[in-house]
C-alpha cells in the first residue's frame, strides 16, 4: 500500500515521498524490515524516538514521530504528528481496509463485569446462528476460533489485524472489551464502533491512572469518540452512568435495577443455580447468580436488542446462558460448595461475597480465600481484606500474581487493614495451594469456600516467571469433584 493511503484523515507535517510503496507497520524497531513505516510512540518506559536511526538502518522508509531527529536523513519520509499513538491507530485501520467499519463493533467499558458481557453477548449471538467475533481478557475468537489473548486490549497493530481476519470470515458482529489504559494509550484510535456499554467504576488501576478522576475520565473517553448513529448503553445505577455518556454523539439508552430506565430488571428470587429476573415486564429464569451478574444481564439483553435482535429472542438467549469461565463458577464435593471467581477489586469481591451472603443459610459457614497481584495498585490491599473479613467467618490471606513483588509485603498491606477481630478469624499462608488445600480442611460439611482473584487464569507468576495454577483444579482436587 501507499504511504499516502495508510496516512488519509491524518493532520501531519510531511517531508519527503508520501507516494512510496510500503510493506508493513511496526512501533517496535527491532521488527522493522524493508519497506516499513516506523512510528516512534513515547511509551510509560520507553521513548520510540530513541529508535529511528534504528529503524532507518534496518530499513525503514518512513517514519512517523511527534519530534523530528536532529540528523535527519533525506532518502527518508518524515510525517510528524501531534500523538504518534493515535496516528498508529488510524493508519493501522486504513492499512487494514477500516475492518471496524465493516462489522457491527461493541466496546465495553468498566471496572466489573466486561469479560462476562462480552463472552455472553459472543455466545448469544453465536448460539443464535450470527457469525460473531470476541476480543477479550481470555481469549480472542474469530467465530469459535480461540485466538490467544495478552492484554485486555491488543495494539492497534493486532486488533486491526484480527478485525481484518474477522471480517475476512464474514463476522457482522465484534464484541470487544475497551481497557482505561486502552483508552488513554490511543489502541483504539481510528476504531468506528456500533455501540458502547459502560458497566461500573470502581477502585481499580490507580497505579496506572494515579487519581480516580483521571481513571473516569479514561473511561469518559472511550464513549467522547463513539460517532453519531452508534448506540451508548449505560448503567444509571452507577454515579458515574450519565457523566460517561454527558459528550457523547451517540443515542444514548439506559439500563437499571433500581431506576426508570430503557431496560430495567428486578431480581425475584436467586440461588446457586440462578435468579429469576423479571426484564422490562417479562420473567426469565437465567443460570447466573448474583445482583451483580443482572446488571451483566441487562446490558448484555439492551446490547442484543440495539444490535437488531428481538426482544422475545433474546429474552430466550438469555436463559440459554452460563457463566463465563471462572466467573462465579462453583464445585460441589463432600457437602461442601467452593466458588471461584475473578474479583480482583474491591467492588468485585464486596458483590461476589454478598452474592454468598443473600443465598447461603445461617448453619452455612463462609470461607474465603484471597490476595492481591503484585507490582500493581498498593492501595485497594488493605480494602481487600478489609471486605473479605467483614463479609466471611474465617479468612485465608494468601499470593494472587506476586510478579517481582514480595509476597509477604504484599500480605502486609492486606493485613494493615484488618481489625484486631478480624486478625483473630484471619490465616495467612503465603503458598496458594496451601491456602486453598488449607480452606478445604477448615470446611465443615454445608460450608462455602470462595476463592477469589484469579478465576480463570491459569497461571501463577511468581518473581516474573509464569508457573501453571488452576483455582478450580486446586479446589477440585480436594474436594475430589469435576468442576462444572
């Protein structure tokens, strides 16, 4: 392709040859062949200007960059820009053809819940014969094809790749969670979305965003760019559901399960093995548990209605559905219950153990086995602990992902936020697998165990190195239970 094509609808001071023919993209010098355009990014870590006279002598033909190099080299084309990120993103769609375009492309966006509405959606549409596909934290799909996934969002590079794929494969839909730090990182730039749905905002990422107005504003972001015609879905139970949607050009709709809105529910009865919703006047019976997973309900019912599928079908849809991997997902063995699930914030763990809570009977004891990831937000730790000895009988402090943390550190700020009370129901056992070997010995027969933070990662990363670690696997093995 053209420079000049990949470059259309981007504002750039040129110097140079626009006219030459080139072969690939890439930010990262150390792929850069002959024939590419090297777009030198300024990252949280690394500065991509650094890397030209990389790139040049591998053979780049032009470069695209926010601050010309002092040597500059004349064979070469230079295209300066305000945001070399979003040039990236917007060259990346027209080097890929605007895939985006061409499929019908939900983004959500939110602390909780994004993983679950994105798979559901995936499957209700796929289960209902449309050819649909997935980009989310555990797994890309191209139809039913896993893709393996990194990041909650890839680079623009990638995800443009796989929409081109997509599309390719003649998908007419894309359901795609939208990180913050996607957001704030232009990855999505150049995207033309259908529609968008925010979910919640929670404590979360605050190692990233540094303050919570910064980490709402990101989020605000993502729904500032939808285009007019697309839809903004957004939960009104949620303080911050109409600020994300105030800017927006898009049509904005509702959902609730406390307010007048365009898609309310009410909760009439739940147990381990589902809740029966009442949804803007009609009930359904639905497999997921938990009030938290009836707003991940309501926006997955407005989303499928707004993308064109009947109310009464996807009503039917909805009762088909069942919990994404490792969210809320239970084993049964020895009379005892264990559930795991990814609450990873503080939110996330308040709703799954209050979940628990509204179900389980008073004989019922509550044992919850949590951590947090290293290298990452210090200060949702001491809350961590904090709502999981409020809300459990006996507590068991243990590793998440340490990475290049400490554990024990890490086990010291969680522990910094227990009271003298809580300490006395409180163990802590560094090794996970002890921790959850140790919770199934505690159980009495009638009892829960929650093992909280992981869900359905299969890994461990202990000191930057990646070992396999299944929650359910651990748990099913001492119960000596299949995990449903």
């Amino acid at each position: 392709m053209k420079l000049k094509d990949i470059i259309k609808g981007i504002d750039c001071q040129t110097t140079g040859n626009v006219d030459v023919e080139v072969s690939a993209i890439e930010f990262d010098s150390r792929r850069v062949g002959q024939g590419c355009v090297f777009v030198a990014q300024r990252g949280t870590k690394v500065d991509g200007h650094q890397f030209i006279g990389q790139a040049t002598v591998q053979g780049a033909v032009a470069v695209v960059c926010e601050e010309l190099p002092l040597d500059v080299n004349t064979t070469l084309t230079y295209l300066k820009v305000d945001d070399s990120s979003r040039a990236l993103g917007q060259m990346a769609s027209n080097f890929y053809g605007n895939p985006s375009a061409k499929l019908k492309l939900v983004g959500i966006t939110g602390t909780n819940g994004k993983t679950t509405t994105v798979t559901m959606l995936h499957r209700m549409f796929r289960h209902m014969g449309y050819h649909a596909g997935l980009l989310s934290t555990i797994v890309n799909r191209i139809d039913d094809e896993p893709v393996a996934s990194t990041h909650t969002t890839p680079d623009a590079l990638e995800l443009n790749r796989l929409l081109a794929q997509m599309v390719e494969a003649g998908c007419e839909y894309c359901f795609m969670e939208v990180s913050s730090h996607s957001v704030v990182q232009q990855r999505i730039a150049g995207l033309t979305f259908f529609g968008g749905i925010f979910s919640n905002i929670t404590h979360d990422h605050l190692d990233f965003h540094k303050t919570m107005a910064a980490y709402i504003a990101a989020k605000k972001g993502f729904f500032d760019q939808l285009p007019e015609g697309a839809f903004a879905l957004t939960n009104i139970d949620d303080r911050n559901g109409m600020v994300m949607v105030q800017n927006t050009r898009a049509k904005v709709f509702t959902y609730s399960l406390m307010h007048m809105a365009d898609f309310r529910c009410k909760v009439v009865e739940e147990s381990f093995s589902g809740m029966l919703l009442e949804v803007n006047g009609s009930e359904v019976w639905c497999r997921l548990v938990g009030r938290f997973n009836a707003y991940n309900l309501m926006a997955i019912y407005g989303a499928a209605t707004l993308c064109g599928m009947g109310r009464d079908e996807a009503l039917v849809a909805l009762s088909q559905l069942e919990a994404a991997e490792g969210r809320f997902q239970y084993v049964e063995g020895r009379g005892v219950t264990a559930i795991v699930d990814y609450a990873h914030t503080p939110d996330a763990l308040q709703n799954v153990i209050a979940t628990i809570n509204a179900i389980r009977t008073k004989s019922q004891r509550l044992i919850t086995v949590v951590g947090c990831g290293g290298d990452r937000d210090r200060t949702k730790r001491p809350e961590m602990a904090r709502i999981a000895a409020a809300g459990s009988d006996h507590l068991v402090l243990t590793s998440d992902n340490p990475r290049t943390e400490d554990p024990d550190d890490i086990l010291d700020d969680m522990e910094s936020g227990l009271s003298p009370d809580s300490l006395s129901m409180t163990v802590r056992i560094a090794d996970r697998r002890q921790a959850i070997r140790t919770a199934c010995m505690i159980a009495r027969e009638g009892d829960i165990i929650l093992i909280a933070g992981k869900g359905h990662e299969k890994y461990q990363d202990v000191a930057g190195v990646k070992h396999h670690f299944d929650d359910c696997e651990e748990v099913s093995q001492h119960l000596n239970v299949k995990t449903k």
